[in-house]
C-alpha cells in the first residue's frame, strides 16, 4: 500500500499542533484528516475510515477516551490503529487510553522526525495484523480465506474463486473506493487478458448472492463496498 493510499485522521482541540502534525504527514505524502474535538472525530472516523487516528486526550465536547470508545465500537473501525496524545507525565491518560482500546500513546510535544518514525511503526503494525486475518468479519459477513467460505447471516455461501477473491478485496477496507484497473491487476493479474466488463458481470453475482445493497458503484472509477 502506497502513503497516498493510507488515510490518518489527527484530532486536538489546539490548532497549532493540528498544523504541524498535518503539514509533516502531508509532506510524507499521507492523506491528512483533521477533527477540533471527541465529537467531530467519532463522525469523521465512520466517515473517512482512516487507517490510524492520532487522537488527544482532553478536549472539549468529548474527551479523547470516550471518542475512543465510541471508534471502538463502530462496524468496520474495530481494526483502526488509534493512538493517544499525551503530555509528560500523565500516566493515568495512558492508563485510561489502553483500557478504552488504544493501542499506543505519542507523548507531547513530539518532534516531526519521532512523531514520522513512530507512525511509520505503527502502520506497519496494522498491516501485519491484516496479513495475519485469514478469517475476519466486515458487518454480518464472515470471510474465511483459509476455506474460500462466505457466512452471510448465518448462512454459509461457497463462492466460485474469482467471485471470493473480489469479495475479499472489497471487504478488505469498507468503504473504500476500488479503481477497475486495481481490481483486474488483483484479482485476474496476468492469468488472462479480461474486459472492465468481467468485473461487472462479477459483482452482479455477488449482488444476487450477498446482496445488491453491499456494493456501490462509483461511475466512472470502480466499486466499494458498504457496511
């Protein structure tokens, strides 16, 4: 996954430390969300679904332990890494933070190399918990890559290969806006040179078989789907 690709939603209620937090992810070429409080970062993280949320801890409307807890039970965002902000010396915020579901703390004032460094780890983190998922959940659908089976409440669908692997890349990150041409290099590659219409006549499938309202068509670009 490329860094234009990877999406991080920075929350804090100071607007000096959203600047300079967002102005050196951008340069790393991240794609940089913002939020001012608990509240606007609950609604912008179901939104955007970013990868890593870099959340502060005391703010207004809604501190960052309950925003935190509210992510946390939110379908889709189970596997979002969140990390805290903390200022030296507030032990009982990181404390607090890991009970509410973080999964690690950045202390402030952080310099730009540390705070690059540090996400850098954390995001290789999220990836290798991916790889690690050959059976997951996305909303009523289990998806177990091991078997090639398909549990859609309750019951369980035996997909043919191409049909199962556009459902693993689609489930993979809901919400998420596939391009054609990414879907054709992953799931045909260079087996056999296919049309965009193989790609339709796909998912027309699965529209029967999961449902048509899981699958969003985005014109002119690809498909994604929703929870």
């Amino acid at each position: 996954m490329k860094k234009s690709d990877i999406s991080i939603l920075i929350v804090d209620d100071d607007p000096d430390i959203l600047e300079i937090l967002s102005y050196n992810l951008s340069q790393e070429k991240y794609k940089v969300y913002t939020a001012e409080n608990g509240v606007e970062a609950v609604k912008k993280a179901k939104k955007k679904r970013p990868h890593l949320i870099i959340l502060d801890v005391m703010m207004p409307e809604m501190d960052g332990i309950e925003a935190c807890e509210q992510i946390r039970k939110t379908k889709g965002l189970e596997d979002t890494v969140i990390t805290f902000l903390t200022a030296r010396g507030e032990d009982y915020s990181q404390v607090a933070g890991f009970d509410a579901g973080a999964d690690d703390y950045i202390t402030k004032p952080v310099k730009p190399k540390v705070l690059i460094s540090k996400v850098g780890a954390l995001l290789r983190r999220f990836k290798s918990d991916k790889k690690e998922k050959n059976i997951y959940k996305v909303g009523d659908i289990t998806i177990n890559k091991d078997e090639y089976k398909v549990i859609n409440s309750g019951v369980e669908l035996t997909l043919p290969r191409k049909e199962f692997e556009l459902l693993s890349l689609l489930t993979s990150e809901p919400g998420k806006v596939f391009k054609r041409e990414d879907i054709l290099n992953t799931v045909w590659g260079n087996e056999v040179v296919v049309g965009g219409r193989t790609i339709d006549v796909h998912i027309r499938k699965l529209r029967e078989k999961i449902g048509d309202n899981r699958f969003k068509t985005v014109k002119g670009v690809g498909y994604k789907f929703v929870i």
